[in-house]
C-alpha cells in the first residue's frame, strides 16, 4: 500500500516593491509504502509550480491501526509547527492526530527510536546489519527541512 503525505508551506520573497510579501505555495510531497516491520518513504521538496527541488526520504512505524506508540499516523489532513524537542531538538510538531499526541517529524536512524512519530534522513541503509533499512543522515535531512516554512501535512492514500 502506498500513501502520499503533502506537507504544505508558504515562502515569503521580497523582491518585488509593489507586493514586498508575495506568498509562494511550497510543499513536501511524501510518498510512503507499509511494509510488515516498517513504514519506508520519500519526500520531494516541490516548489511552487510543482517541480521537485530536493529529495528526503523517511522511516516510520508499521501501520497497526494507528495504536498509539507501535503504529504510524492515519491517513488525514494536520497542521504542523516547528518544535524544540528536549530530545529531538528542532522539529516538526503534527498537530491533532486523532487518538494520539506528540507526534513530531524528527531525526531517527532505526525504527526502536520511533513511538509513531516520522524520522526523516538523506537515504535509507540497512547500517546495524539487521536486515531493515534504516535512514542515514538525519539530522542534516532535519535541518534541510527546516529551512521551509511549512505549516500543514496532508496524508491521502493512493
């Protein structure tokens, strides 16, 4: 099964003099595949007319009917806000999960660092031998995601 998460944010430029705050729609498009140990996935940065710019890829829990602390987050439409996790550092907060809360997107290598949140890394490797892929370069892929200004996740299932 596949899901697409569409992170939404919106940039300001002020290059033109006439309209000094031009908003311009950016997006994380997430592309996601359940897998019976794993959620694997990737995000495109799209700007605004829809062209990818950057390329990140995810890790999360299996779906087990989004059971709080052993399942990823259902399929639905959350706003989001930039977070300083006392664990995590900077991150993403997902607001409004049903059932669930303190779901952030954060920097993780391995699936037992996740209780349902969404790691985010530059690829993914298998870099503990067991077998799964994990994600390696987290926190850089963290930071990079952070330069956006992004302030809501959509999940749709395709």
């Amino acid at each position: 099964m596949t899901l697409i998460i569409n992170l939404v944010g919106v940039f300001l430029f002020k290059s033109n003099p006439q309209f000094p705050r031009l908003y311009h729609k950016m997006k994380l498009l997430l592309t996601r595949t359940f897998q019976d140990t794993n959620t694997l996935g990737q995000i495109e940065v799209l700007n605004n007319v829809g062209e990818s710019i950057e390329t990140y890829y995810t890790l999360e829990l299996p779906w087990k009917d989004n059971q709080r602390m052993i399942s990823c987050i259902p399929v639905g439409v959350y706003k989001i806000k930039k977070h300083n996790s006392g664990k995590f550092g900077r991150c993403f907060w997902i607001k409004d999960v049903p059932g669930r809360s303190e779901i952030l997107i954060h920097p993780a290598n391995y699936t037992r660092q996740l209780l349902g949140c969404i790691a985010v890394g530059m690829d993914h490797k298998d870099i503990d031998g067991d077998g799964e892929l994990d994600l390696i370069r987290s926190r850089k892929a963290m930071a990079q995601i952070l330069k956006y200004d992004i302030d809501e996740i959509e999940i749709i299932e395709i």
